[in-house]
C-alpha cells in the first residue's frame, strides 16, 4: 500500500510541478535532505580535492537550509551582500575570485519575503563557474510561485508550510548529472 501511495503522490507531484530533466523524490523536510546532499557531496568533494569547498550564498538563508554547511568543518561559506548580487558584473567579478565549489540560493527569502531572481543567478553562476554546482531552497515558495526548473542542480521544499501539508515532509527534483555525479 505504502509503494502504490508514494507512486500516486509522485504522479501527483509530476502533475503540478512538470519537471522536464528532473528526477522528482518524495523526501525528508529541507533542512534533512539538504543535510543528506551535504554529506553525499563531501564524500565526492573529498576524491577531487583538499577542502575547503567553497559555497556562495546570499545573507538571506535559513539556518535550516544552510546550517549544515557551518557545522561541516570541510565547507566554508560565503555570504554575498545584496549589492553584489544586484549587479551583474560585480556578482560575476565575486564568483571568478571565489570559485565556489557550490551557489546556494533561496528562492524566496525567509526573513523578508524577497522573491529572489534565481534564474539571472543561476545563469551568472553557470558562464562565471562552469563546475559549480547550485542547490535552490524552495521551502518558503513551493505552492506559492513556480518552481524555477532548468538550471538548478537540485530543488528542495518542504511540505508543511504553503502545501500544508506534514511536518518533516518534503520533495526534492534532482538533474539526472547531478544524481550521477
């Protein structure tokens, strides 16, 4: 009954969220699938090279969604002022000097509601630092905004605030590179 309810609850998801390119998992809340993904990255981080592994985020993150990475000696992270992050230049200038290992953004900031324009991240990330990998923390906008596929390597939200839907659920949308990597 469990496996015919989580296939339901897949197809349902894939139904309200088309996600071309992505892999859909009904998971943990953020914090805990975002912890998992930071320890799974650790082990493949640790066969390339030395830490630390660098990750740029803006100062506008959640502790459950960016803790893990403080608590994980191996990471070091970066928080970028909002000037930074509002021009184009300045933000690419930052991430050519840093070389982030990982971009970390939220979708929608906990603290002030800001709907972040996560796509001109995504893209500035992508040409400045071909390798770096980007995490979206959708907990505060899944359910209320549409869910920015395309260039983000992994999606997380949970499902107890704008689904309300249980505590310690959540989804996550996983590239199949990301997966394999």
């Amino acid at each position: 009954h469990g496996r015919k309810s989580h296939g339901a609850i897949n197809d349902l998801c894939a139904e309200l969220w088309p996600s071309k390119g992505y892999q859909l998992t009904v998971t943990h809340s953020t914090s805990q699938t975002i912890n998992l993904i930071a320890l799974a990255m650790l082990r493949k981080l640790h066969k390339i090279s030395p830490p630390p592994y660098r990750i740029f985020t803006t100062a506008h993150e959640h502790e459950g969604g960016i803790g893990c990475f403080h608590h994980l000696p191996e990471f070091e992270v970066h928080y970028i002022d909002d000037d930074t992050l509002a021009d184009q230049a300045i933000m690419a200038e930052k991430l050519n000097d840093l070389q982030p290992h990982l971009a970390f953004f939220s979708h929608v900031y906990y603290d002030t509601g800001y709907l972040a324009p996560v796509k001109d991240w995504f893209n500035i990330v992508h040409k400045t630092v071909p390798d770096c990998k980007i995490i979206l923390d959708a907990a505060q906008s899944l359910g209320l905004y549409e869910v920015p596929f395309g260039a983000a390597d992994a999606i997380v939200g949970s499902t107890h605030k704008w689904l309300f839907g249980p505590h310690g659920g959540g989804l996550m949308w996983m590239k199949a590179s990301f997966y394999k990597w």
